[in-house]
C-alpha cells in the first residue's frame, strides 16, 4: 500500500498516545501508544476510508503536494 497522503501526528497528554489525522480525507484519525504504530494504524484506516469511498461511490479526494518555502 502506498500511502501519499498529508498525516498530522501529535502527542495526547489527554488519552496519553500519537494521535494521527488525515485532513484531506474528511472524519480520518487514527491512534497509538508510539509514534510508528500510530503511523501504521493509521496507513490501514486511510486504506479502509478509500474502500468504503468506493463501495458507497463517493469521491476519493488526491493528495495534494506541498512543498516548503526557505
């Protein structure tokens, strides 16, 4: 799976693990206790969001490129 999407990851103190949202795909978050595995849940929900987009028709949005400015 190749995953092109932008991922916000950020610590919870709250729930005390990575929280990783996608915002290019609308409602897609994921979790976990380190880093790496809150990257790999979320790479298996970002998968799970395009099948369910395509089982109901809806629009798949592309990931967008950014590049950064010196």
């Amino acid at each position: 799976m190749s995953i092109k999407y932008k991922m916000i990851i950020y610590w919870s103190r709250e729930d005390n693990t990575f929280i990783v949202e996608v915002p290019e795909l609308p409602g897609c978050m994921a979790d976990g206790s380190t880093y790496q595995e809150a990257v790999v849940n979320a790479e298996v929900v970002i998968q799970e969001w395009i099948d369910i987009a395509k089982e109901l028709s809806r629009p798949i949005p592309e990931p967008t490129e950014h590049l950064l400015s010196a």
